[in-house]
C-alpha cells in the first residue's frame, strides 16, 4: 500500500506542471498589458517600460513560467498584486479559511441529508419515500445555488427589519452567521447529488449475492443495509463527496458575494474585475493544487474501504 502511495504522490508533481503551465499561458497570452495595469493609464511610456523591466516581463515566456513556478515551490512566492503591491500568496492564502470553511460546512451538510434520503430511496425502492427523495434531489439540482443564496439573504434582511435577527450581521467582513449560511446553502444544493449518487450506488449492491447471505443468516436488515450493503456501495460515494468538496473550493463564489464573505470566490471575483492577472493566477493555482490533493486522498481512502483495490497494487 506505501508504494501505491508514493505512486500516487508523484503523479501529482507532472499534474501540477502541467496544470500550472496551463494557467500561466492562457494569462500570459491575454491582450492586456499587466505592467500597464500596475502603471496606471496615465503612467508614461518610460515609467511602464520601467514596470515591465522590475516585473520581468521582457524576459522570454519560459524563463518568466520557470520563474514564477521555482518561486512557488520552493520560496512560496506568487510576484505581487498589480492593483495593490502586496505578495500574492499572503493575500490568497487570508482568503483560503472562509473558502475552506464554508466547504467543510457544505460538505458535512451534504453527506448528513445526503447519503440518509439515498439510503432510504434505495431500500423503499418505489414507495413514496423514495419518489419524494428523488423530487428532493431534482429540485435541489435545478435551483441555482445563487438564487438560493439572494434567497436566503433577502429572508435574512427582513428579519432583521423585524427585530428577530440583530442589526450586526450586516456588517460587511467576514461573518461566522453568513459563512454558516453559505455552507448550509451549497450543502443543500450538493446533498442532491449525494443522495442520487448514493441511490444508484445502493440499488447496486443490495440485491447481490452477499446481501441475501446475511439475510439467510438471519441478521437484521438495519446491520445488512449498514454494515455490508453501504460499506460496499461507499466507493462512488466517497468519490462524488470527494468531487464536490475539491468543487466547492472555486464553485462558492456566488455565496461569498452575495453574502459579502472575503473568500477565494470574491478574491476571483476582484481580481478578474481589476485585471490583476497575478492574483488571479496564484489563486487559481492554489485551488489546483488543493483539488490534486484531495484527490489524492480519495485515492488513499479508497485502500482502507475497498480491499480489492489494496490488492490490485501489492
């Protein structure tokens, strides 16, 4: 299983290579000029050219890739934010708790609503359980999470007005009430897509060979539905919970604006508004590289649930 892991741990460094040179072409190869950007336009000609000498920006492309990237690995150092002067990867990584957080929170929401409505969709196979579950999961798809989010603000704002909720959660900054919220909201949206997943994972599984052993052997369908027929099915699973976590990173931007929480999601937001190509990239690198991560320990935890695959690896 170590080798496994190690394998796995180095597929990550051509991963991140090529995610990386992906991203620093297309933002390189775009049409506006960063050391204008960082200048002003008003700035004259001699006081861009002298931006663009101190960025590096007449140096060849790969010399200017190499260099950015030797700065991420090894000096943790993204160049600085053309808008404000300040080191990228400080900035991106003040951004990376409220992101973090409210897709910890999405994802707990998620697996809490989603996995049960699955469970039970699976084993009351066209009852009235299982058609309200998948009405449940057919609404939660189709509502975009935005509208959700303007939603749920607009509900937050009348109570205020009410004198139900107090006046400073209005307060534009990070907000653990408005984070919380966010969370709840992205959950409620992923959780339809756990519960389908798991649906369709049960239904799999449930009617095999080993499942009606245990029913011979008399043990109860409770122990049969939890201990064999969901641990096996926990693969696809995991795998989508997995997938939308390493989603939520970058697909949380509408709820951070409209809940004005300073995550990744508004700093892209931002920095796509003022052109600042820097921050952008670290930002989207950043994500990359959590999302590779992440994957990878999908891949590890695959080996603790599944025997099969541990031994498909020795």
């Amino acid at each position: 299983m170590f080798r496994y892991i190690f394998r796995r741990m180095l597929l990550l460094i051509p991963v991140m290579i090529i995610v990386s040179f992906i991203i620093f072409s297309i933002l390189n190869l775009m049409p506006a000029d960063a050391a204008r950007v960082a200048a002003g336009y008003r700035a004259t000609q001699e006081e861009i050219e002298y931006i663009r000498e101190m960025m590096g920006l007449n140096y060849p492309f790969f010399v200017r890739y190499f260099n950015w990237l030797y700065g991420f690995v090894f000096h943790q150092h993204l160049g600085y934010s053309l808008m404000m002067g300040w080191p990228v990867y400080p900035i991106v990584m003040s951004a990376m708790p409220t992101t973090l957080t409210i897709a910890v929170i999405a994802t707990v929401v998620s697996v809490i609503i989603g996995i049960p409505v699955g469970v039970i969709s699976a084993v009351k196979r066209y009852s009235i359980f299982d058609n309200a579950g998948m009405v449940f999961s057919i609404i939660g798809i189709s509502m975009p999470t935005f509208w959700q989010a303007m939603l749920l603000h607009l509900l937050v704002q009348h109570l205020i007005r009410l004198g139900v909720l107090p006046l400073e959660l209005l307060i534009v900054g990070n907000n653990n009430f408005f984070t919380i919220l966010a969370g709840i909201i992205l959950g409620v949206s992923t959780s339809a897509i756990v519960a389908r997943m798991t649906r369709s994972s049960m239904l799999e599984v449930i009617y095999k060979d080993h499942i009606r052993t245990a029913r011979a052997f008399g043990r109860t369908e409770n122990d049969i539905m939890i201990k064999h027929a969901l641990k096996n099915a926990l693969i696809p699973i995991i795998t989508i919970v997995g997938l939308n976590f390493g989603a939520l990173l970058a697909g949380s931007i509408y709820s951070e604006v409209v809940f004005r929480l300073n995550g990744i999601g508004s700093l892209l937001v931002w920095a796509i508004g003022s052109r600042d190509y820097p921050v952008l990239m670290g930002a989207v690198l950043v994500i990359c590289l959590l999302f590779s991560v992440l994957n990878l320990f999908i891949d590890i935890l695959y080996t603790f649930i599944d025997p099969r695959v541990k031994t498909q690896y020795k």
